[in-house]
C-alpha cells in the first residue's frame, strides 16, 4: 500500500469556495497514466495536479476526470501555491517542465504569477452544433485551442445558458468554447464551457485567457488588464499580454490538505 500526499487548493480567488478548485498530488516517481486518470476521476475536481522534482525545476501534468490536458492555469497556480505556502520552497520564481514547454510562475506578495504561452485566436465558422445551443448567437468567432465566441456586453454573458444535450454531440478534445465580452467594471469577462466533459463549466479557466488576453489587448489597446470569469465561484485575474507570451496573475487559498492510498 502506497501513501500519497495531496492538497486541494482553491485558485484565483482571495476566498474559501471561490475561484477553481484544484487537487495538488506529490509523486516521488510517475504512475501509470492510467493510474493518474483514476486519481482525477476520485477527485472530482475541475483539475488534478501531479508534479516530481526534476533537478531545479518540477515536472507537471494536467488531468480532469476525463483525460490530459496540454495546459491549465489554475492547477499551476495551484502547485506553485503549495510548493511555497506548505512545502516551504525558498525561491521567488518556479520553472515547470510540460507539455506545453517551460513554464514559470512568479511569486510576489501572495500572488502568483503564470508565464504563459500566447494563443492568439484566428477568425473562424461556428459549427452548426455549437450554433444550435445558444439562444444568442455571438457577434465574433475565433478559434485556437478553443473557440472564442464574442458577445455585445457582460450581460450577455451572465445570461446564457448554452443546451448541454445539444453541445454533447460534439467533441472538442481537449479544447473548449469560451464566451467573452468587454466587462463592466473589469476590462473583459468570460466563462468556459466544456462538451462532453464531466463538469460542464469550468470555474476560472487560466488557459483560456492564453487567447482571450492576446484578443482583448488588440481590441482594447491596451497590454495590462483586469478580467472576470463569471461563473458561480467567480474567478478574479489580472493579465499582461507580452506578444508571444502572456502573464495571468492571481491569489489561491488552501482548502484540504491529506492523504490518499493506493495498492
């Protein structure tokens, strides 16, 4: 019997119960990838975590209860959180080795700082499933990982209400939809959605904003902003977009912390 070492950490929030819940797994050594997707399937989490030393830096992955991600942004603030509030790393700066290349998070005065990669999103169709799930349909269609469908206000976004039955026949593995608008008092807000996936909307989505960031500093000329993921736990970032790369900043607050045991 194996004891494994875990947190659940609540990211982008300065509260308890907001923000995105991710768990946090310390390895020793790599499971099977099968192994870790029975893990993340028993945390019913957006997202679980597992990270091994590697040399200086911390080799990460990513799963939801339904398979591997390429990126996720609250799960690394998530480790980087538990690395320096629990695990008492003394740097002010910590470097993950991905699937998605080097990643490196920043840490100042209780807020964590993702160094990600840019994903600027392209002009692109609606699928017609897509189309069919919304009551409104969006005034602007761009595509990366994810679609990014653009809304006339923050109400908007608040709003809607896609037909999950309807967008369950399509598959968007690994990406999602996202549905964005220039914000009221924040300078763009968002939320996620998830076909096919076992939690529908995601809380506070930080890969997301690697193509919402590069789209809204076009749009509003401007490179620092502040956003809001507008779902029930409401997700609060600041975002820097630096061309090639973008910045995504918040807080996290530790919720669980134990262990868990496997043969």
């Amino acid at each position: 019997m194996k004891k494994i070492e875990f947190y659940q950490i609540d990211a982008f929030t300065d509260q308890l119960f907001g923000g995105n819940p991710a768990c946090v797994v310390l390895l020793d050594e790599w499971l099977s990838d099968g192994l870790l997707l029975k893990i993340a399937m028993e945390n019913a989490v957006p997202e679980t975590a597992f990270f091994v030393a590697d040399g200086e830096a911390f080799h990460l992955r990513w799963f939801t209860p339904d398979h591997e991600m390429d990126l996720c942004g609250h799960a690394t603030l998530a480790t980087a959180h538990v690395l320096k509030t629990i695990l008492n790393y003394q740097g002010d700066k910590i470097i993950f080795n991905s699937k998605s290349g080097l990643l490196e998070v920043t840490v100042a005065d209780e807020q964590y700082t993702l160094n990600f990669p840019s994903r600027n999103p392209e002009p692109a169709e609606l699928p017609e499933i897509i189309s069919r799930s919304l009551k409104k349909q969006p005034k602007e269609v761009l595509k990366s990982r994810d679609y990014v469908l653009v809304y006339d206000d923050e109400q908007d976004i608040r709003d809607l209400v896609p037909d999950r039955e309807v967008l369950n026949q399509i598959n968007l593995d690994p990406g999602g939809i996202i549905i964005t608008a220039k914000g009221d008092k924040v300078d763009f807000v968002s939320r996620f959605f998830v076909p096919q996936a076992s939690i529908f909307e995601d809380p506070v989505t930080g890969s997301a904003h690697c193509s919402l960031i590069p789209y809204w500093a076009e749009k509003l000329g401007k490179t620092e902003m502040s956003a809001l993921q507008l779902s029930d736990r409401l997700g609060k970032l600041q975002c820097v977009s630096l061309g090639d790369r973008v910045l995504i900043s918040g807080t996290a607050r530790t919720y669980a912390a134990g262990f868990f045991f496997i043969d």
